[in-house]
C-alpha cells in the first residue's frame, strides 16, 4: 500500500462520483437479464463473480502491463497497447464505452493538470483512446503501485456492476451491498493474479458475454448503454 496521499488519489479515481459515465453502462448485464440469465441476487452474484474473473484476466492484465509502459515512459507501447485495447472490444456498445470513458477520463486529467503536460498530450494525441491507457496513466502518475491501481480498478468494476443489478433486477440495497462484501477477497485476488500475468497470457475470452452485448444493441427497452 503507498502513501496516504496516493490511497487517496486511487479513491478518487475509483469513486462513482468521477464524471466519465460509468453508471450508463452494464456491460452485458441488463442483457443477461433479458435473457433470463440474472433473475435474482444469486443469479447477480453468479454473474458479477464471474465478469470479474473475465476482467481480472483480460481487461486488468492489460491495464498492469499499461501502467508499466507508462512507468518506463515507452509511449511507442502505450499507442500499441491501446490499439489491442479497443480492438478486443467484441460489440459497438462495449467498444463506445472504453472510447467515451476514456476521453471523457483524459479531459478531466487535463482540467486537473494531473501528471505531467507531455504525457497528457501524448494522451490526447491517442485517438481514439480506451479507458484503461487514462486509467493506467492517472494511478502511474499518482504514485500508486500497481497491485493498488488494479485492486481500485476491480474494485470500481464490480461496484458498478452492483449498482447496475440494484436498478435492472431489480435488487434491495442491502442484497446489493452484500455481494459487494462477498466479493472483497475475490477482487483482492484478482489484482494480484492481474499483476503477475504477462501481457501474451491475458485472456479476454467471454463469447455469452459477447454475444449478449451484441443483443443490448438491438433491445427494445432498456435503461443502460451497453
């Protein structure tokens, strides 16, 4: 764990108060509702304990390894990793989300002159950007280790996936708090196994969570964008 100051920043950057558009999105979820996969708080729980398998081997492998470019200040691998990055999106909506959240992240860096100017030039150069290139260069620049920037990051994805079920399912706040709880030492775990996994190993096989996405695009109600 760093300072008291970079636990902060970190809090700040997990908080569902930052202005990038987390809560519109559910990745997948209010689809697996519609399906009928996700009825009630166990099927939540199922769901959201499994995204976060799926993230902590894809999308987090990658974020460390991001944070590491930025760490040896290799932009050449932070613009190809970002490629790779969107281009591992499997629908519309899931690659309209990383872009939104991502530039949405990289202009409220520049309003805080978080970091320094050169690398969020080099930020706003990357376009389009995916969210965790900004993500990965908000926690670097912070000061954060890496295994607290991908624990903040897992944190932040499962909180939100909470907040999607409370709406979609829909669940009681105290059910929604309690997968939160349950998932505390999954998301520790997570974050370590993220941190220790090469960039070749990452794995962002989902194909329902794919395929799911992909009906989102055409459902005929629904309450989030992807």
């Amino acid at each position: 764990m760093g300072t008291s100051i970079e636990l902060v920043a970190l809090l700040h950057l997990a908080s569902p108060a930052l202005p990038i558009g987390a809560f519109s999105y559910s990745q997948g979820l209010e689809a697996a509702i519609e399906a009928g996969v996700i009825g009630n708080a166990d099927d939540a729980r199922r769901w959201i304990a499994n995204g976060l398998d799926i993230a902590a081997d894809g999308e987090a492998a990658l974020l460390g390894q991001q944070f590491r470019n930025w760490s040896n200040g290799d932009i050449g691998a932070v613009v190809a990793l970002n490629e790779w990055l969107l281009a591992m999106r499997e629908s519309a909506e899931l690659r309209q989300e990383t872009e939104q959240m991502g530039w949405s992240l990289s202009r409220l860096l520049d309003e805080l002159e978080w970091g320094d100017a050169e690398s969020r030039a080099a930020l706003r150069a990357m376009q389009p950007l995916s969210l965790p290139t900004a993500y990965a260069y908000a926690a670097q620049r912070a000061g954060a280790t890496l295994e607290d920037c991908l624990s903040a990051w897992l944190f932040a994805w499962t909180e939100n996936q909470v907040a999607a079920a409370l709406k979609a399912v829909p669940l009681g706040q105290v059910a929604g708090q309690r997968i939160l709880f349950g998932l505390h030492g999954a998301i520790q775990a997570g974050a370590r196994r993220a941190a220790a996994t090469p960039e070749e190993e990452a794995s962002t096989f989902s194909p329902m969570l794919g395929i799911l996405s992909a009906r989102h695009e055409t459902q005929y109600s629904r309450l989030f964008r992807s």
